[in-house]
C-alpha cells in the first residue's frame, strides 16, 4: 500500500515540475485553436473545390460540344493523297 502511495506522490510532484518548466497552456492553445496555417488550408480546400466544379462543368461542356459536332471532312490519308496530286500537277506545270 505504501509503494502505491509513494508512487502517485512522485507522479504528481513530477507532472507539477514539469508543467511548471514548461508553459502547456501555450502548447494547448496551438494544438487546438484555429491559427493562420489552418485557415490558409480551409481557404485552399474551398478555392480546390470551387475549381474542382468548374472542370467538371467544363467538361460537361465539351462532351456536349463533342456530340454536336460533326467528324472531319478530310482525315489524314485524304489530306496525304491531295498533297501527293498537287506536287504531281506541279511538275507537269
């Protein structure tokens, strides 16, 4: 019983000196009040959420565009082959 005692004694004197060398009110009040890093980082998330929503409404946009829209009148090979007649008709000229 005595040991148990003496050992919660040492324990109290020992948390006393030590929150008396060292200030834990200071270390509490930047643990767990907001200060300019945390609101830098809730400004962040909301400015990467707002952009977040406008790519997506973007992206909507060109999907729209994309269905809208009608396939290319040339495709490379057709553009190839006009090449190779207007160097032929150079020639001849």
């Amino acid at each position: 019983m005595i040991p148990v005692w003496v050992g919660k004694m040492v324990a109290k004197r020992v948390i006393k000196a030590i929150k008396h060398k060292i200030d834990l009110n200071k270390i509490d009040k930047y643990v767990n009040k907001p200060n300019e890093l945390d609101l830098q980082m809730k400004q962040a998330r909301k400015t990467i959420n707002k952009q977040g929503k406008y790519i997506e409404e973007l992206e909507k946009k060109v999907a729209i565009i994309e269905t809208d829209s009608h396939p290319p009148i040339f495709k490379t090979k057709d553009y190839k082959d006009i090449l190779k007649r207007l160097k032929k008709l150079e020639k001849e000229k």
